[in-house]
C-alpha cells in the first residue's frame, strides 16, 4: 500500500514538474515592448534617429516571428528565451532612441540653417549666372528648362523654410539639401565654357 502511494506521489510530482518546465508566451514583455515602440514613435524617433527605431522594429517583428514557431512547437518544448531576448533588446533600443530625439533633433536644427543659407547663396549665384547666359540658338532652348529647374529649387527653398518655421525639421532638412543640390547642379551647368552640351 505504502508503495502504491510513494507510486502515485512520484508520477504527481513528475507531471509536475514537466508542466513547470513548459514555457509560456511572455505576453508581458511583448506589452512592454510594443509600448516602447509607441512611445518612439511619438517622440518622432523614425525622423530623428531612423537607425535605432529601425532596429528596434525588426527585432520586435523577429521577436513576433520567433513566439509564433514557439507557439507552433509542442508544448513540452516550447522555449522562448530567444523571443525575450528580443523583446528585451527592443524596448532598452527604442527607449534610448526616445531619449536621443531632442539631442539629434538640435543638431539637425542647426544643419538645417546651414543649408538654407548655402541654398540661398547657391540660388541666388545660379540666377545671376541665368541672367548673363545667351539666349540665342539651341541655348535659349536650353535655358527655358534651367530657368523651370531654378524655379524648382527654390520652390523646395519655400518649403524647406516653411517647415522649419512649423519646427519640422526633419522635412526641412530633406527639402533645404535637395534644393542645395539642385542649385549646385544648375551653377556647374551654367558655368560650363561655351560649346558644351547643357543638361
């Protein structure tokens, strides 16, 4: 009798000791990640610092797609320790990329001006240069797609400006670099000595 009994209390404390091996899906960090990941994206971290926030995404996706093979598996093997990991690494990334915004975001301010201001000289270089280009044969011709192209860097100026004024600053880098480039682009060609083919 005592043996049947020592038996069954072996096979409970087996079974249970097998049920407390099984892993279960950490749902909670799943919760805590995905809010680390609201809270980046409030703070505009895919503007400011894209490679962090970036990162932290594709772990959180990899992170989702290790827990559903893990789901998938049978129960007694499931393990979810990889899934932590990544889990874990998404939130410590994307809360350093939330804390980082504002400092990355000052020095994308400043760049910004400096582009404006390079813009402008550039433009107003490109429009003098069009003023005092001949207009005669093919390059009147030409000058009439400079002059549309001239329009369009500084049409990218205007906007660049506009969004600094609305404290965009991740636009307005975008659009003052373009229209940077554009303008530099339009000078070259309209320096080029005479007899060479205009773009």
């Amino acid at each position: 009798m005592k043996k049947t009994t020592l038996s069954i209390l072996a096979g409970t404390f087996a079974a249970g000791g097998m049920l407390a091996g099984c892993a279960s899906a950490p749902d909670a960090q799943v919760a805590e990640a995905q809010d680390a990941l609201a809270a980046a994206e409030t703070t505009h971290a895919h503007l400011y610092v894209a490679d962090l926030y970036q990162a932290a995404q594709d772990s959180f996706m990899a992170a989702q797609a290790e827990i559903e093979a893990q789901n998938a598996a049978s129960f007694l093997s499931r393990d979810y320790d990889r899934a932590e990991d990544l889990l874990a690494f998404v939130t410590e990334t994307a809360t350093t990329a939330s804390a980082q915004v504002e400092e990355r975001k000052t020095a994308m301010r400043a760049e910004t001006e400096t582009l404006i201001v390079q813009a402008q000289q550039a433009l107003a270089e490109a429009q003098t240069l069009l003023q005092a280009a001949p207009r005669t044969g093919q390059d009147a011709v030409t000058l009439v797609s400079i002059t549309e192209d001239t329009g369009t860097a500084r049409q990218m100026l205007d906007d660049a400006i506009a969004a600094f004024q609305q404290d965009d600053v991740a636009a307005a880098h975008q659009l003052a670099q373009a229209a940077l480039d554009r303008a530099n682009a339009l000078t070259t060609t309209l320096k080029a000595p005479a007899g060479t083919p205009r773009s």
